[in-house]
C-alpha cells in the first residue's frame, strides 16, 4: 500500500475483531511512530503498551466511559516527555513542540496500522489526571493520545471534509 493509499483509507474505527495483534506488529507500529519528525531530534516520546483488561477499563474510565477502548486487543498510550525537548527548547519545547512531535508519531502509527490490516482511533477526549494515576506516569510526563489498535470489526465511511476552497488562503488570509 502506498501512502497516498494509507492516508485515504485510514479511518477512525472503534470496533475491533477479538483477533490479537502481536508483539511484532506492535513493534512495527512503534518503529513506525519514531520515524516522525520532531524539533531539534528531541524524540520526546514515550509510549505505554496496555494489554491488561482492568488497566483498559481503567482507561476508558479516565476517557470519559469511552468502553470502546476496552474492545481492542492492545492500547498504545502516547506520552509527551516535556523535560526531554525543554532541555533545549524551554517552555516552547514543553507545550509546543512535545505536542506536536507526538501528534507525528501518532499519525505514523495510525498509518502503519493501516497498511498493516490494522485500525485504531485517535482518542484525545480524557481526564489527564486521571490517566496519569492509572498510568503511574511521573511528573512532566503528559498523556497525549489513547490509542486503541486491533483488527478492524467495522468499516466507517469517511466523515465530510471541509472542502479545500474554503481553507485555503492565498498570500494573506
Ligand atoms: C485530537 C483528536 C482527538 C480525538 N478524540 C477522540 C475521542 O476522544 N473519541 C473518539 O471516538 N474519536 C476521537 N477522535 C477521532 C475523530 O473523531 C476523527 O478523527 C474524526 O471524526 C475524523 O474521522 P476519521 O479519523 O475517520 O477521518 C479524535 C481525533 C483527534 C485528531
């Protein structure tokens, strides 16, 4: 599949077939998420690999009962590691630049899934807080993106995108 191929077909998909996706793919995809650019090769990424059930309903829980969540065989959650870009960047590093760079890796994994068979959804709406208890995460370690990943139990039409007429802006805006 090539890229073109990957960006049109990628779809937000929140129902899963109770086959597992394996270690090896989940490596793949993590391989995948840390070829995305960030600034300054910073990398400040960390991801946590969920499989246990209590931990995802956990999640779910802290996704605002998001229960969808609990239907995928692994959950990836992506972290922004803020100490690891503010080092060079500051305060830009920490709220900027760590959001961006993981939103990068985010879409790299959700490519990959895709060319791999696979589909997850990007899943933003959660308690930071609360994942941060669940997940233990030390201080300065931001949850970003639940990340759902299984083999597809739906095939969701695309929703409308605004056209690009309307949102492109020559010279000025
Ligand atoms: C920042 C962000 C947060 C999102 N949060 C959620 C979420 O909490 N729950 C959910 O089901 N989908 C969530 N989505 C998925 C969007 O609903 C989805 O991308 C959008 O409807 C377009 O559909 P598509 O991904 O199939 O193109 C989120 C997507 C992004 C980029």
């Amino acid at each position: 599949m090539d890229v073109f191929e990957a960006i049109k077909t990628r779809r937000s998909t929140r129902r899963f077939k109770s086959e597992d996706v394996s270690e090896e793919q989940v490596e793949q995809l993590l391989q995948a998420a840390i070829m995305a650019p960030s600034g300054g090769n910073m990398q400040p990424w960390d991801f946590i690999i969920i499989r246990d059930e209590e931990q995802k309903k956990a999640l779910a829980k802290a996704a605002l009962g998001q229960r969808f969540i609990t239907t995928a065989p692994v959950v990836i959650v992506v972290c922004a590691n803020k100490p690891r870009t503010a080092r060079r960047y500051g305060e830009r590093g920490a709220e900027l630049y760590s959001l961006q760079d993981t939103s990068a890796a985010t879409q790299n994994i959700l490519l990959a899934a895709t060319a791999m068979g696979l589909a997850g959804c990007w899943v933003g709406a959660f308690n930071d807080e609360a994942v941060s208890n669940v997940l233990k995460l030390p201080k300065n370690i931001r949850p970003v993106v639940i990340l759902p990943i299984g083999v597809p139990g739906e095939s969701p039409r695309m929703p409308p995108r605004i056209s690009l007429r309307e949102i492109i802006h020559n010279e000025k805006w």
